[in-house]
C-alpha cells in the first residue's frame, strides 16, 4: 500500500489547491517543497511580491492623485527600498502563514525538502540536512512551477544585472533602468520604476508588446508610460550587457548604446523540472522545462499530472489553481467541470489592464461582426472622485444574438471589474442584461451600464437603416 493517495511536488497554487481538494476529498494527501518557499514563486518572487510593491509604490508615490492634487504631489519625496520591501514582507509572511494553516487544518502532511522520481509511484525526498527517505503514492502531481530563463551570455548579479527573482533585492531605487523584454512582467516592473522616478528603457526584440491585449488599450498603455518618460525600443535585441563600476552600458545589435544604473531581463520563464529526474517516471520536458498534459491535466503516465507555469499558458495563479483543483478531482474520480476557455487575464500594470473573450483583431481575422460600445472614466462620477479621467471599459457585442464577444478594461480596478463581465458571458447574457441593470452610484461598475447603452445606441442606428 503507498504511503500515500495523493503526492503533490510543489506548494504553489496549483499544488496547494490540488492538495487541498484531494484532502476535502477524503484522500491521504502529501506535499513537499522547499522549507523557503512554502506558498511556490507565486508567493516569494512572484504575483504577491510585485503586486503588494505596486501598491507601495502608488501609495507613497502619491502618482494616482496627482490629478486632483497636482504633478508635485507626492506622499513621501525620498523613497527607500525599505519602504517599498517592509509591506511586502509583511504580506508575505502572513500569506505563508495562512497556507501553513490551510494544509496543517486539512491534515495534509508538508515535507520540508525537494523531490525526485525513482520511479513513476516513488518520490525520493531530500531535506535541508542532506537526508533522503522515498515516498511512494498512488497518484503524483507535479506543481514545481517556473524560474526566469537567463540568457547564457549574460552574467547576472543579483545586483547591478538581474532578473525578476532578485529585483526585489535592489540595494536602492535606481536613477535608470533597462528592462529586457515588453511581456507581462516586464512592463509591470516598468511602470512601477517608472512611477518611482527611475527612468526608464524598454529593449523588446519584436516590433510592439503585450500583443495579444486590445490595441486601443495597449495604445493608452504606451501614452502613459511615455508620460513617466518610459523610452521604448521595438524591433532592437541585445548584444551585450557590461558591468562597469559606476553602472552598466547596455549594447544593442543596431550599434546603440544604453548607459543605466541597472538591467532587469523579462525574457520568460523555465519550468522546474531539472532535478525532478522526470525519465525515472516515464516522462520529460521540452526545452522550456514544461510539461505537455491533456485535457485533464494528466501526462503520458495516466497517475502523474501537472498544473500551474509548469505546462505553460497561460501561466496565472488563477488558472494554476483551478488547475489544480481539476487534476485532483480527475485524479480522485470526482465529476468536474472543464474549465471555461474564456479565462479573466489581469496585467497590474500603471493603470491597469484586464480583458475577457477575444480582441477587435482576433474578431475581425475571424470575419465575426461585432459592435463596440465604450465608457470613459471621466464621464463617471467615481472616476472624477478617485482622479481617474484615463480610464476606459470597452465592450465587444454581437450584432445577431447581442451577448458579450470580449470585454476590455483598462484603469483604476480593472482586474476587479472584469468580473462582471465574466459573469455576464459565463451564464450567456447578452448587453441587454447591463442596459437594464442598477448599479451602485457612484462606482466604477456603472460603466458597464454605459458602454452596454453606447453599444445598443449604435445598434439601434444599424437596425435603422437595415429597416
């Protein structure tokens, strides 16, 4: 008999809600991590960190309300890297915590160490000590997640040349900054340095960034961006990065040559699966480190799946857990529910960005007619309230059965009202639903309201003429 039903390798998101799940279930549930990184990337390096350094850094920045207030206005003028670290190392302990509490409640055992196959029901793990003693298991998962991929010609220091892992670790704020790569994580951290003061150079090799957002969006994004003196380099790759002693000079294959105080690299992410000995258990990764699983999440080897960054996109903590929760259930014998492909996407940069369903681009490349309805946030009550007059929601509406196609949201709370529509799509409304609905006054949500009647005005117009 195994030691145990259920064997998840990693405490992420995806891991921990696997475990979890599996736990609820009755099973005899184990997880093993590192003693350090209980909670996964996710809570150490990743989401939590970066996202609990953006609020620090619109809270002492004081930059969302330099509409009412003035350009001048700041919350505090000399900002340390111990004012932006104190609040993310006080989320982070606590969010460890309550994992902890989480796992020790449900009686899943935590093993403190790291893991690798000896085969495909045998685990061995090793402690900090040096120790190694075999777990064997009737189903595994695989939660390991991602690390920064490092190009091998850049020599990082954790200092002066860095990834996002160690950004964290700056010993000050930097006067000026080269970011490698337009993706996510890096036009997250390029804003951040930038509503710091830092100024700013994004190096992306490919002729735009975040391509697969609304243009309009992306669009606004670059304005703002620019606005906190953000320099972009599209269609430029990087030769070469040298140290020198009072900063780095960042050498591009055009010939131009960057000077900063730093060099931040963004260029994706590497699964976690060099030391799992993945060809003990039958399995192997590609050359990214990831995992190919089928719909269930399950392997070639039906008892092993994976979840989370390590399989690839989307890669979100949001998507690894219920991730997670699915394998666990499958594994189990549980019925569940596929997971809807329309899945929420939320970039927290400054403002930030959040969308659903698919683009003007995409609908347009499919030949699906589609009609735009918009609201600004100067035209709300609650956008002039909080300083916001940037903001914008855009919905995307069918013009034969009028349900929501794709919602856009670019602003103050974006990530949080991308839900609304989400739920409207989820259950198959249509902008009807939102002409006709009563939101709060004064709020953001309003400006579903909005753009649903925009929408349905130019509607009416169509069917008009059409008559």
């Amino acid at each position: 008999m195994p030691d145990f039903d259920m064997l998840v390798i990693g405490s992420g998101p995806g891991g921990q809600k696997a475990a979890i799940a599996a736990a609820k279930l009755g099973r005899r549930v184990a997880v093993v991590d590192r003693p350090d990184m209980v909670g996964g990337v996710s809570i150490h390096t990743g989401t939590i960190p970066s996202k609990t350094l953006r609020e620090a850094v619109l809270y002492l920045t004081g930059l969302t309300q330099r509409d009412l207030y003035g350009q001048s206005y700041r919350l505090k003028d000399d900002i340390t890297v111990g004012d932006l670290t104190a609040r993310t190392q006080h989320v982070v302990s606590r969010e460890v915590d309550v994992i902890r509490n989480q796992l020790s409640r449900n009686q899943v055992s935590l093993f403190a160490g790291t893991g690798r196959f000896v085969d495909p029901h045998t685990v061995a793990l090793t402690d900090v000590t040096g120790h190694e003693r075999l777990l064997t298991a009737e189903h595994i998962i695989i939660a390991t997640g991602t690390r920064p991929a490092r190009p091998d010609t850049v020599e990082f220091d954790g200092r002066t040349i860095m990834d996002s892992d160690n950004v964290l670790d700056l010993p000050k704020v930097p006067r000026s900054m080269v970011i490698v790569g337009a993706g996510v994580i890096g036009m997250e951290y390029a804003s951040m340095f930038a509503a710091l003061g830092s100024k700013i150079t994004v190096v992306e090799k490919r002729a735009g960034m975040l391509d697969f957002c609304d243009l309009e969006v992306i669009e606004s994004l670059k304005y703002h961006l620019r606005d906190l003196a953000v320099t972009f380099r599209f269609g430029e790759t990087v030769a070469a990065v040298e140290r020198h002693t009072n900063g780095t000079l960042t050498v591009l294959e055009s010939g131009k040559k960057i000077p900063a105080d730093a060099v931040m690299y963004s260029a994706g992410r590497q699964g976690l699966t060099d030391e799992l000995d993945l060809d003990k258990a039958g399995l192997s990764a590609d050359r990214r480190g990831r995992i190919d699983v089928d719909e269930n999440f399950r392997t070639t080897v039906p008892h092993i799946y994976a979840v989370g960054d390590v399989i690839g996109f989307p890669a979100l903590a949001a998507t690894s857990m219920e991730q997670g929760r699915t394998a666990a259930y499958h594994a189990c014998g549980e019925p569940v529910h596929r997971i809807d492909d329309r899945q929420p996407i939320g970039i927290y940069t400054i403002p930030e960005i959040s969308f659903i369903g698919k683009t003007e681009d995409q609908l347009t490349e499919e030949c699906v007619p589609f009609e735009v309805g918009i609201s600004r946030y100067r035209e709300l009550a609650r956008g002039q309230i909080i300083g916001d007059s940037h903001g914008m929601l855009k919905l995307l509406v069918s013009p034969t059965d009028r349900t929501l196609l794709g919602v856009h949201c670019f602003g103050t709370g974006a990530t949080e009202l991308i839900h609304i529509g989400q739920s409207v799509m989820g259950c198959g409304g249509t902008v009807d639903y939102l002409v006709d609905a009563v939101f709060n006054y004064p709020t953001l949500a309003e400006s579903y309201k909005v753009a649903a009647l925009d929408a349905t005005n130019k509607l009416r117009q169509i069917d008009r003429l059409g008559d």
